[in-house]
C-alpha cells in the first residue's frame, strides 16, 4: 500500500503548488518596512539635502533643520509613529543613497522620474514645480526662455539633476553650461559674476531667492517637464510606498500643505501657488 | 497514477497563459479528491487486500484505456472547437505610436481573421526622455473595431491587460489609442508588449 501512496501524495502537493500561482509575492520580502508594524524599535534613516533655503537646510552650530522637506518629515513621523535620523546628501547621492541601502527613504527636492522609477521607487507626488532661472537682482538680460538657452549666456546647474538633463541638449555656443555638485557652489558663482545665470526647479530659485535678496527668480521663465516632487524610497518597497501615499494625501487634502507652504516660500506669488500643490498622489508602481 | 498526472500535465499546458484560472480551479478539485482517494486507501481494512490484488491489473488496464479515450477527445475538442491561444504581439501594426503627446492617438491593425471570441492586449508606455513624470499618470482610451464596427472604448494604464471581446469578428481587429497625460511637456512612445487571442 505504501509503495502506491508517494506519487499519490506528491501528485497532491504538485497540484496544490500549482494552485497557488495566482498568489503574489510579499512586495517587501527581504526588505523590512520601516513603517509596518512593529514600529518605534528601529531607527529610519531619511536622506536630506542641507543646502536648499525653504526646502532644507542645516544651520551650523545649532545643528537645526529646517525647511519644506523637514517639516514634511516632522508631520510624517508624527503621524507614523515612527523614530527617524537625518543623513546628509548631496543632489548626485540621492539614488545611489536607496540603491545602496544607506537610507531607507529620501526626502529631498527629488524629481519623479521615469528614468529614476527604474531603479527606486517613489511616493507623490507632494510638490510641482517647472524648471526656472535665477539672475542677479538688477540683470534683466535674460527674460525668456529663448534667451537662457540661445542668447550666449553661461549658465550654472547642478550635475545628475533633472535641470542638466533639460538644458543638456542646448550646450553649445550659445549655451555655455557651468557644471557643478551642489546648488550652492551655482550661487556662489552667480554671485561672483562667473556665470550669468543658474537653472533649477523653479521652487528652488525662490528658497535661495528669499534667502539672499542679491537674488532675483525670473517669475514668468519656466520651461521642461512638471517637476513633481516625491519621497524615495528603495525600489519594490510597495508597502511602504502604499503607506506613504496614504499620508501624503492627507497632507494635501488638509490645510497643511499650504501651512507648510506659505511659511517657506513667502517670495512666491499667492496667485501662483495653486500650481504647486498636485490634487492627487500618484498610484504606486 | 503517473499516466494520469502526465494527462494533466498536458491538459494544463494546452490551457495556456489565458486559461491560468480554469487549471488553477480544475487543480484544486483533482487535488482534493486525490487526497480523499489516497485517505480512502489508508483507511481499508486488511481482507480487502486480496479482493483488491485480483482487481489490481483490469483496473489498470480500464483506468489506461480511459486515460487515452479521454486525452484523445479531449485534444481533438481542443484543437477543433476551443482552440488554444495564439500569440499575436509581433503580428499587431502599429502607426502613430512613436513621439505621443497629450490628445495624440495610435492605430492598432490586426488584419487577419482572429478566429477566437477575445483579445488580451497589453499596452505600454515608455518615456525616452530622462526628464518627467509621464509613464503612471498617463491614461489611455482603447476604442476597439472588429470588421469595421466600432466597440465601447475602454481605459488603461501603462502594463494593464485589457480582456476585449470580440463578437465574432471575422477579418480583422483594430483599436485606436487616445493618449492623456497631466503634463503636457510629455512625450511617449507606446507599444504592445502582449497580444493573445483566446477563447
């Protein structure tokens, strides 16, 4: 008798294997969540850029944080309950920093992109913004976009950024471009008188613009795709994803995204920030 | 038993990729009723042993015959009536599809007779820029023609399937594409990544 019953029985599991096809692996299998339950024993360690003024910024001595993204990241770890550490990037860091697992979610002016989506995943988004430029107060040479990208003028971005990617395809003689690591060494030189212009995300312009009123964004220049802010986070994290969709919503649904707003970026016009708050967060990929 | 786990086998590959539920289902109840035979078995009192030897070598010989009687009808079932699915992807042409913006459409041709009741198309955008947010919240509207007669349009995202039946169409199936997307800096090529008529 029991001669017959092994292939019985491993018929029996085949088929009960073979109905279980339909069912999909756990999306953070091999990655712990941060944010599921149980929470409040590790530590999460969120990547911040320390050089953004009304987005985020480290002041030396006090070691204090502040800006939009901090303030976004205070509310979230309210909210879920959860102990977090900053880890200071530079712009080019900030996938490479989810890629490596030396953090487990970046909050950081971080443009969801397709082409990044590849490799990390992201949830938002929680900002909008075009890519803009920034003079010294008092030029009025450059009023268009024309006149960035074609009228002879040097022009500083910040390497690996989704403003190089868009002025990439004008560099040339009438485009000269100033590459550098960190938006900070572009003012630097804007100020010097080395380059004519910098290029980034037009929100970004307004925090250093408020910051330092030898700054001037030029409102009405705006051009390239929606940038459309996001909190990264490694790739196949779904779960977290999932979680992290449900609160930036609520972020936007309630009035504080424009409490958040209108305390950072008082320089932005009031007619204007309607097109920075998206309406809806992103499903989860 | 291996007869009858191989006939499964090749009656749960002939399924194909569309018929995952109908094997999943028909498994569970193969499955079940294995087991009931298999605990049936275990529990049989001794004196049956020799009643069982003498009906050892018929049974096996009916429980072939049937194996084969049943494979044969069922394959023949299969090929004329059912038939099983054909993969289509490389055989759909497209036009339009490169350099999408917001408002633009793609034209889907599949201009042979598809001989099977629906058609599993899966769409998919892809940005080719390095810039923009343009993949997840593009939406697209698939308004189906079979032999000219236009279907109700339905909604995809990028990846979807989209089950579209068929009505019997004899010549040919086409689709058109309408692309929206919330920024209108996008610009997105789309293609099929998969294409199955079944029944």
């Amino acid at each position: 008798m029991k001669r017959h019953l092994w292939p019985v029985a491993l018929v029996f599991c085949l088929l009960l294997a073979a109905c279980q096809g339909g069912v999909r692996p756990t999306p953070t299998a091999g990655a712990p969540s941060p944010f599921l339950p149980p929470k409040g024993k590790g530590i999460v360690h969120v990547g911040v850029v320390s050089d953004h003024p009304g987005w985020s910024t480290l002041e030396v001595g006090s070691e204090q944080r502040n800006g939009f993204d901090i303030a976004l990241i205070t509310w979230l770890k309210s909210g879920l309950k959860i102990h977090h550490e900053y880890t200071g990037l530079s712009l080019g860091e900030r996938e490479s920093a989810l890629v490596g697992k030396r953090v487990q979610m970046v909050v950081a002016t971080f443009s969801m992109t397709d082409l990044r989506k590849k490799r990390i995943d992201f949830a938002g988004p929680y900002m909008v913004t075009y890519q803009g430029a920034m003079v010294r107060a008092g030029d009025d040479r450059i009023k268009t976009e024309n006149d960035l990208v074609a009228g002879g003028r040097h022009v500083c971005v910040v390497e690996r950024t989704t403003s190089y990617d868009a002025l990439l395809p004008h560099r040339g003689p009438k485009l000269r471009l100033t590459v550098v690591s960190a938006q900070k060494q572009c003012v630097e030189r804007l100020l010097a008188g080395q380059v004519d212009a910098m290029s980034t995300d037009q929100l970004v312009l307004y925090g250093f613009a408020e910051a330092d009123k030898r700054l001037r964004v030029i409102p009405d220049l705006t051009f390239g795709f929606a940038e459309q802010y996001g909190i990264g986070l490694p790739d196949n994290d779904r779960a977290d994803c999932e979680i992290l969709r449900e609160k930036l919503q609520e972020f936007l649904d309630t009035s504080t995204w424009d409490l958040f707003f209108r305390q950072h970026f008082r320089n932005v016009p009031p007619d204007l920030i309607d097109k920075h708050k998206p309406r809806q967060v992103d499903p989860c990929d | 038993m291996w007869v009858a786990a191989g006939a499964l086998g090749v009656w749960a590959a002939a399924q194909g990729a569309k018929g995952a539920e109908n094997v999943e289902n028909a498994s569970l109840v193969v499955a079940l009723i294995t087991l009931g035979v298999t605990v049936a078995g275990m529990m049989r009192k001794p004196q049956d042993e020799r009643a069982a030897a003498e009906w050892r070598l018929p049974g096996m010989l009916i429980a072939a015959l049937g194996i084969v009687v049943a494979l044969a009808v069922g394959a023949t079932l299969w090929m004329l009536i059912h038939k099983p699915d054909r993969n289509i992807t490389d055989l759909v042409k497209l036009s339009g599809n490169t350099g999408m913006r917001f408002g633009g459409t793609a034209d889907l041709v599949y201009d042979q007779p598809p001989e099977r009741e629906n058609l599993a198309l899966t769409l998919t955008l892809e940005n080719p820029h390095p810039g923009g947010n343009c993949v997840t919240p593009a939406r697209m509207t698939v308004t189906p023609k079979v032999d000219g007669r236009e279907l109700k349009a339905r909604e995809a995202v990028s990846g979807q399937e989209l089950p579209l039946q068929l009505y019997g169409a004899e010549r040919r199936v086409e689709a058109q594409v309408l692309l929206t997307v919330p920024d209108p800096a996008c610009v997105l090529d789309l293609r099929v990544s998969e294409a199955v008529l079944h029944n």
